[in-house]
C-alpha cells in the first residue's frame, strides 16, 4: 500500500504530526506499506524550507526515500524558489493536481 | 482525473486555499484534470454566502462549470436556506455522503 | 460505500464535527452508506477520552457500530493507554497504516 501526506496548512502543530505521520508509515513493522509521498503546498510550505525548524526531519525522509514534492504555484507566489527548499525536494507544477496523480495512481490520501 | 475539494473548515485561510486550489486544478496546463467538484459543510458554508468575501470567487468558479454542493444538514442547522448563497451552488441532502459518493465514482480527495 | 474519518486534529471544533460527520452518514436516509469508520490519531486522541466531553458521543456511535480505533503510537507517546478511552474503542498499532488500509480497502476518507 502507497501513500500520500498532504501538508497543505500553515498550522506549525500540523505540519509537524505530518511529518511524524510520515515517519510512522515508513517505520511499520507490518511491512505493508510501500511507499509514501509528501506533497506540500499554500502555507505547508514553512515545513520544508532549509533553515526551518524541520530541515532535518525532512532531510532524514528523504533519505529514506520518501519523495517530497513542492507546489511551484506557492513557491511563485511567496517570491521563493527551489534553493529555499531543504535539497533533494522536488518541485511540481501544482501540487494539487500531484495529489490529484497519486490517488489515482492508487494512493491513500492522508491530511494531518 | 478528477478531484473533489472538501471545504469543512471556518478557517478563512483554509476556506480560501480550498478554492485558490479549485482554480489551480481548473487552470491546470498539463490537461490532465477533467473535473473540479467542491462540496462544502459545518463552518465552510461560510465561504459560499451570497454577500461573503469569496462570493465572485465562487462564481467564477462557477462560470467554469465546477459543481459547488452545499449541505442542507449544515445550512438548516444554521438557520440558512439556498437563498443566503451564491447563486449557482446546489444543495445536497448531506455533505459527508456527496464527499463519500464522489471519492466511490473514483474522484481524488483534497482537503485545504 | 463506506467512509472512514480521521481524527487527528486537537481543535474542538474539528473533533465535534467529525463526531457529528460519522452520526449523519450513519443516518443517511438514502442507505448508500454502507459502514463508517473512525480512526484516531495524534491530537484527536481527546475527542474518545473516556472523562471527556464527547464521551456519550461516542459511546453511541460505538452502540452503533461504527468501529473507532485509536493509534497505539499517539497513546504511547501521550502516557495514556486504552483505558483512558472510552470503552469499546479499539487501538490499532499505527493510525495512518489504518487510514490507508481503509482506503486500500475502498474506503471514501473523510477529514473533518
């Protein structure tokens, strides 16, 4: 099973229990999850700058794999770039329609 | 593909994302997002009233045939008929049913 | 169809809703609703605490067989154990590979 976190919200509380979530799918002893994505856009974007308070959790998901993907449309719109961003975060057109890809690619969808 | 954005919240910042994102998937250039439906209950209603700060980004939204349903459950809960909203938006008996019967005929689910 | 709603939010208001989500699709009069279901997570643990305001909220979806789970990990991490919730709420080791696997499963997800 595969799936999605969107932090989408400006909520430092949230965006936190999103990256745990995160963490929580990939550490499951179950061995039944496959894959996950982190999909970040509109205020979610604080979460994965590269001096914010959650660099290297994020650094550490990715690390592991975990691909996490920018809304370029928000980046724009807040007169920043890739080079914020934490390194080794990818940038996609909007991050509504990835979140839109992903569920139908067979994605759970999952918003802390 | 097709998504369906769930404005449930009475956050005004999330009331706006919900629908900045409806036009993002809308004016998206990749062509591959072929429906926009937006359901809203419980505080969202506040982003669809008829004199509210969103009401010409709802029907311009409108105008680009994405389906806005209302809750009937929330508006009579609220003392609120189909009149106290933009014109246009339809009333579904409950929300949580449109949002279930959407994501059941495959729709992605957002939530700002 | 079948909904599963996601508790994750410490926000009341937020709680109340998603209690009061799963009550209406329960009594959807149209009968497309087939089964709800709540996991718990993260901040939302509050919304099932057994001394807690929506207790009786709960205990009469539980009487009704909605099958509400709470995530082993949040309990852990809050020193609380399943004692602390209201009676009949079941834990799960990990409230997002539940999420999932409802969702793998066809569930509809619902996040108040």
């Amino acid at each position: 099973m595969r799936t999605v976190v969107h932090l989408v919200s400006g909520d430092e509380g949230e965006q936190e229990t999103g990256l745990a979530i995160a963490r929580n799918l990939l550490d499951d002893e179950s061995g039944s999850i496959d894959d996950v994505a982190i999909v970040v856009q509109a205020g979610g974007v604080q979460s994965i700058v590269a001096d914010g308070e959650n660099a290297e959790t994020v650094r550490a998901l990715l690390d592991d794999d975990v691909a996490v993907s920018a809304c370029s449309n928000t980046l724009e719109m807040m007169d920043m770039d890739e080079s914020d961003l934490v390194e080794g975060v990818e940038t996609v057109p909007e991050g509504a329609v990835e979140v839109t890809r992903l569920q139908d690619e067979g994605y759970a969808y999952l918003r802390p």
